[in-house]
C-alpha cells in the first residue's frame, strides 16, 4: 500500500534498501538539526531507522534486518554494538579565536618539493599538461577493520587488478579503534595498503577540544596500529578527523610536531572544476565546508582535500563520503554510471586526484559493491588511470612525473618496501576485555584480534598498549 505522498527513493547509503521521502511514523516529524551539515541523524522513534540529511532534508532509512543504527560511528551494525540515539551533544567551548593569519598563495615563495598551492587550487603541479598527467584514483576506508568489511576490502584489492605499470592496486585505511580487527589490519599493511589514523574513540565534538585531547586520540590511536598490528609510527603518515570536522589550528599543531605528513578531513562544496592537494604554506583556496580548517600556516603539511561528488544533474545530492551520497536506484550498472559521470569531471578537465572514500556501509548493499567492481575495471581499462595510496599522491606531487615515464617512478614501482609487517598470522589471539566507556556506569565486553599476547585491559585513551595503568605520556617528535 503507497502512504499519501511518499515518494520512493532507493538510496546508496550506508545499508539502507529504501528511502521514504518525507514519510511520518510520529507525529511530529523529523527536522534536520541546524549549522551540522549533511549527515545521519538517529530517528527518535526506533534504533532501526535513521534519517540522512540532504541540503536540510530528511530522507527515512532503515537498517536492514537485525542491524541497528550506532548514533556515535554513524552507521548501521550488530545490535550489542549500536549505541540507540538520538545522543545528546554538548558543544565544547572553542578553545582559539579563529582569527585567519594565514595569507593567500604566493607562488614566486612556493615551490615543489616542499610546498604548493595555487590560486584556486585548481592547477596541476609542475606545469604538466592534462594529456601528460595520470589520473590517480585515492580509495579510502574509514573506520575499523573486521569480520564485517574485510572479505569486501580483499574483493576489491584482488591480485589481478593492476595499474598500466603492472604493479598491483592499492588503498588508505583511516583505522578508528573499537571493534577493530588488528590482525587484519596487520594483513591490509603487509599486502602494500596504507594504514592511516582516524581516532580512538571517534568522540563528537572533537573538532572543539584541546591540544591535549588530540595527542591523545590521533597519537593514541597510531601507538596502538603500532603495538598490536606491528605497523611502524614511519609507515603512518596520514591522519583523518572524525566526520570530517578539522579541528581548526590544534589539530594541525599536533599533525606538526609528531610527525605526520598530511591530513585528509577537509569537504569541498561541489564545485566545477576538482581542487588538488595543497600544503598549508598559505591560506586553503577554497570556502571552508566544515567551518573549523586551520586558519594559520603550518609549512610543508599537506592537505588532501574532499572534493564533493555529484553529477550534474544532482541526482543523488552531493556527499563526500560515496555511500552518503541518495542514489535513486540500486541497479549495478547505474552505479557504474553514476560514478562514470562524477569521475570524467576529474578525468576531462584538470586530473586532480579522485577520493573515493567509503565507509563499511557501502559494501551492505550488492547492487552498490557490483557497481564498485564494475567501475574499478572500467577505471583500469584505460592507459593513464592508476588506484594510489595518499602517500604515493604526494610522491607524485613532489616530483611531477609525466605519463611516459611512469613506468620506471621507484614510488609508484612494485618494489618490497622496508617496515613491512609480517603477514597474518594464522591463529590470532582472541581477546575478550572489560571495557567501561567514560561516559557509563557499567562495564561491557569488548573483542580484539591480534597477533600479539591480549592485553590486561581493552586499550584505551591513555593506555594505548591496555596495560590498566593509564599512563601514557606522548612527546613531540619535532617542535
């Protein structure tokens, strides 16, 4: 039976099977929270339901069957891990006034390898032209890694996909901590993936806190990828803010001193022509999506930014994670469409890098996986197309290398690189560990898998290696 006024509308997102738009299970119905953007938002009825908000729209989605909607990670999962919202946030005080000192793009005073920007991010570095230039595609995956994602992730990274210089296909994991598989991350960094840091506790409001509170989580999270799945602090080099709020000049300070090279957290509204990376030498060339990026200079960090996907007819709205983008159908080949159509604005036009970030939740639906799958082979049916990690981007960019000579670029090569952990190993240790989240008053069940001995306790802000002391002190690599 049709509801009076509801139109139909199949999404690609998350794990949703149907959207209904505009349709009332209350009486009052749903009104998309002001100043917090698109997004999923906890339905205030059920734990099975949630909305996604599109430019101040709510469109009803539903898990599918025995899943429920985690209202901190922002997706659907198993019901003894949904946390049921709607979850009331306090907004934090900020903590710097956002003063923007930083000074627009001087070229004459920015060159490669260590710094680059342009007037409005849209040039491509070292004056290549289009033609000469590959197209690298960057496929990203937030969150933590497990039982629930990896056979995906290994069906997409298959050995048989390779890029025209015959080396296989890569991707970037911004690993969040609970939940998390450290054995099967160890595998993902063994194989040539890059193992990037999101946070350890994926905290709302993060964007506001202190500089303490960053180390904490990002340097946190990168001492636990290092103790339980042996992948080097060398090896880790990116960072990504939870739901892409930047944590204005503090976040930035942090990525500064300990050692990381680039962030990956700032939205780019829909725009024509696609922005490449930048460093922070100058102001950012764009409008600030989030309204919290860095407004100092922070020389020689880099900045990958999210370009928003749509296509021209915004059929699907714009996102910058894909599965939050509202197809209207879930049939393979108009996926493959679809993401045909927002990559030739890349591809036709200036070649900058095509993010492709997911979270789990795209892989919930066939239709939307097929339609991956047939894009990856369609992406590698041409010449000049090539599926790079977000370090191997900024190889590129620090030294600009034509198409013709790609064969030979020792960065993108196929060359065992050194710190490589070992591979999987075959009888893992199965950790059950108490865990009381700060905010409760009881103790639940947390599970990690790692090759290593389990802990004393479930790792945790201040104890990155679960020892129940609480007593980790991070210091600055370099000031």
């Amino acid at each position: 039976m049709k509801l009076p006024g509801s139109v139909l509308v199949c999404t690609a997102l998350l794990v949703t099977v149907c959207a209904e738009k505009s349709v009332k299970f209350s009486d009052e119905p749903f009104i998309c929270p002001e100043g917090q953007g698109n997004g999923n938002f906890a339905d205030p009825a059920t734990c099975k339901r949630f909305y996604q908000c599109v430019d101040s729209f709510p469109y009803l989605n539903r898990c599918p069957s025995g899943l429920h909607f985690d209202d901190i990670s922002k997706f659907c999962t198993f019901k003894n891990e949904a946390r049921c919202g709607p979850i009331p946030v306090t907004p934090a005080p900020i903590t710097e006034t956002p003063i923007d000192i930083a000074l627009k793009c001087d070229t004459a005073n920015c060159e490669l390898p260590y710094c680059f920007c342009s007037r409005d991010g849209t040039i491509i570095p070292g004056g290549i032209q289009r033609e000469e230039t590959p197209q690298m595609i960057v496929m990203t995956f937030d969150g933590a890694v497990n039982h629930n994602n990896f056979d995906h992730y290994q069906k997409i990274f298959a050995k048989d996909r390779v890029n025209p210089n015959n080396c296989p296909i890569k991707g970037t994991f911004f690993i969040s901590h609970e939940y998390c598989n450290y054995n099967m991350v160890q595998g993902l960094a063994h194989d040539g993936h890059e193992i990037g840091v999101e946070t350890i506790s994926l905290q709302k409001g993060l964007e506001d806190k202190g500089y303490e509170e960053w180390v904490g989580e990002m340097i946190g999270m990168r001492e636990i990828l290092k103790y339980f799945s042996n992948v080097t602090s060398s090896e880790m080099v990116g960072m990504r803010a939870p739901y892409l709020k930047p944590g204005r000049n503090t976040q930035y300070k942090v990525i500064e001193d300990f050692g990381f090279i680039y962030d990956s957290s700032i939205g780019i509204s829909p725009s024509k022509i696609p922005i490449w990376p930048y460093t922070l030498d100058y102001k950012i060339p764009h409008e600030c999506k989030a309204g919290t990026c860095p407004t100092k200079t922070f020389p020689g960090v880099w900045e990958l930014p999210l370009n928003a996907h749509y296509v021209e007819s915004y059929e699907g709205g714009h996102c910058p994670y894909l599965d939050q983008c509202v197809l209207h159908n879930h049939d393979a080949d108009d996926v493959l469409e679809w993401l045909q159509e927002d990559f030739s604005r890349y591809y036709d036009q200036n070649r900058a890098p095509y993010m492709m970030p997911f979270h789990t939740n795209w892989f919930q639906i066939k239709e939307l996986e097929q339609g991956l799958h047939k894009f990856v082979d369609w992406a590698l049916s041409l010449p000049d197309v090539y599926f790079v990690t977000g370090t191997q981007v900024l190889n590129w960019m620090t030294d600009p290398t034509p198409l013709k000579n790609l064969n030979t670029f020792d960065a993108w090569g196929c060359k065992k690189r050194d710190n490589v952990p070992e591979p999987m190993c075959n009888n893992a240790n199965k950790c059950a560990l108490d865990f009381k989240p700060a905010e409760a008053n009881f103790t639940t069940t947390r599970y990690l898998e790692t090759c290593r001995e389990c802990p004393n306790k479930y790792p945790w802000l201040g104890d990155a290696e679960g020892t129940g002391l609480f007593n980790d002190n991070y210091n600055p690599e370099r000031k």
